[in-house]
C-alpha cells in the first residue's frame, strides 16, 4: 500500500470509529515507508513552556490577573469579617448586628461587581489575543510538518504511546522562542 493510502486508511480508521489504536497502527506502518506521516504537539506544553507564548499571556492578562488579585482580596476580607461577625453576633448590641450586616452587604456585591470585571477582562483577553497565539502556534506547527513531510498531527491528550522522535512540541517552542528572539 502506498503511504498515502495508508494515511488515508489511518484516517478512516479515527474517523469512523474503528479505533485508535488500529488507526494509528496504520499510520505508524505508513511512517516505516519513510518520513513520518504522524506526529503530536502537546499544545498545553507549548503554552506553558514557550517564552512568547507566555509574553503574550502576560501582556494580555494584566488587566485580568489586577481585577483577579481584587477579587481575591476582597473575598477574603469578606470571609474574615462573617467570620468574625458571626462570632461576636451574640455579644454585641442589636444595633452593632445592623451595621455589620449592612458592611457585609456591601462588601459582597463588591464582590459581585469585581467578580463581573473578572469575566468582563477575561473574555475580552481571549477575543483581543488568544486567537493570534494560538494562530502562531497553528502556523508554526503546519511549517515544521510541511519541512517534515508530516501529513497527520494529533493532540497529545489522544496519545496512549509515541516515539519520541515524532513529539514535535520541543521544536515547536524552540521555533516561537526564535521567531520573536527571545
């Protein structure tokens, strides 16, 4: 069979159930006929172990990771002072108790306006730059298996077993490092 038939096959095998492991088999026979058809990034790896990648998070949170630190915060303030308050409930005047409930209150929809800010900072992170990190990532994946022959990448998280040779995710880091020179 030849390699492209057998990647196809391989294909076929993922796609319509035939499993995995007989799938990758396929590919595996097509990758001993030459360069390897098959590789796997872990892009969870990429994202925590690149410098740029993790520049980009950087830039990108710091309005998110400022309102989060808030929001921790102002939850613990909150929690300390229940805490508190619901200790002494008994031995202050009724008067005291309003006062207290009323400080709680407003601490807590702080929390819930901080808490919206978070989400709010959040999406907005992702809409404004997630989407050209992980295109960076995409394209140096796609020029490094078109350099290879590469015709298949899979996620490791769908790996049971890989030779080392075909783990592309330390070239991939090396090569987003590179391109923006750090």
């Amino acid at each position: 069979m030849m390699k492209n038939q057998l990647v196809v096959t391989a294909v076929r095998c993922l796609l319509t159930g035939m499993g995995l492991i007989l799938g990758l088999a396929v590919v595996m026979a097509a990758s001993r006929e030459g360069s390897p058809v098959l590789a796997a990034v872990d892009v969870a790896r990429v994202k925590d172990q690149s410098i740029w990648v993790q520049g980009q998070l950087v830039d990108l949170a710091g309005p998110v990771v400022t309102i989060q630190s808030d929001l921790k915060a102002k939850r613990q303030l909150l929690t300390e002072k229940l805490e508190l308050y619901r200790a002494q409930a008994a031995a202050v005047s009724e008067e005291v108790n309003h006062k207290r409930q009323d400080e709680i209150d407003r601490l807590n929809e702080e929390v819930k306006v901080l808490g919206r800010r978070f989400t709010e900072a959040w999406d907005e992170a992702e809409r404004a730059g997630l989407g050209p990190v992980r295109d960076q990532i995409m394209t140096t994946v796609q020029s490094l298996c078109r350099r290879r022959g590469v015709q298949l990448v899979v996620s490791m998280e769908a790996v049971l077993y890989l030779e080392p040779d075909v783990d592309l995710t330390d070239e991939v880091i090396r090569r987003l490092d590179a391109a923006s020179g750090k």
